[in-house]
C-alpha cells in the first residue's frame, strides 16, 4: 500500500470532490507528516504505529471523513453540528473541504483513542 494507489484512488474521482479531496489530503498530511498512506477498506486512509487514524473517500452525493472508529464522531458531536454523519463516517460538502481546526481536532481524538496503554497520561 502507498501513496501511489492513494494518487490513483484520486484520479478516478471526478472534479470538484477530487480537489476537494486532496486539499483533505494535504490536511492530514500537514497534521500527521508522520503517517503512513494507505488503502483501507478500499479508501485512502492514514495509519500510525499500525492503526489506521483517518480516512476519506468520494460517494455520489457527499464526500466523507472516515475517523475509524465508532466512537470519534459522538465524541466530537458538539463540533460537527451541520454536518450529516453516521456513525463512522462525517459527510460533508462536495466543493467544501473540512475546515484544518475540525481535522486536528477528529485526528487528535483518534490518535488518543491508538495510544499504547503505557503511553498515555
């Protein structure tokens, strides 16, 4: 798994979620430079010490930040008001990325959620 099927994920997704997706893309990378690119479940995906921490992927009518776990998005529900979800996936706008402060924010939540046990406070 690599950048490269990421890159070719994206190339088989019509303008404007592609842009849209990669300006995510980038996001997550400026978060967690760190993080390995991965596919997951068919999507791109970001993985840290062998556990996948985000994700996103294209569908017909929405775009959706996938955290990974069932717990992230309830956690957060305060800061995604107006957003559509379900369980675990965050659906947004297709010409409207993920504003970085709400990325930081469902990465942060995630990575305490993969933290070793003896590594947390």
């Amino acid at each position: 798994m690599s950048k490269q099927e990421i890159d070719d994920y994206l190339a088989k997704v019509a303008q404007p979620k592609r842009a849209t997706l990669q300006k995510l893309r980038q996001t997550i990378r400026d978060i967690v430079p760190d993080a390995e690119e991965v596919i997951s479940y068919g999507m791109p995906a970001f993985r840290m010490n062998g556990k996948v921490i985000a994700g996103f992927a294209a569908f017909k009518n929405h775009l959706a930040y996938l955290p990974h776990s069932g717990s992230v998005l309830a956690e957060l529900r305060d800061d995604l008001s107006g957003y559509a979800s379900t369980e675990g996936s965050l659906h947004f706008p297709i010409s409207e990325p993920l504003p970085k402060a709400l990325v930081k924010k469902l990465i942060a939540a995630r990575i305490r959620q993969v933290k070793p046990k003896e590594s947390r406070p």
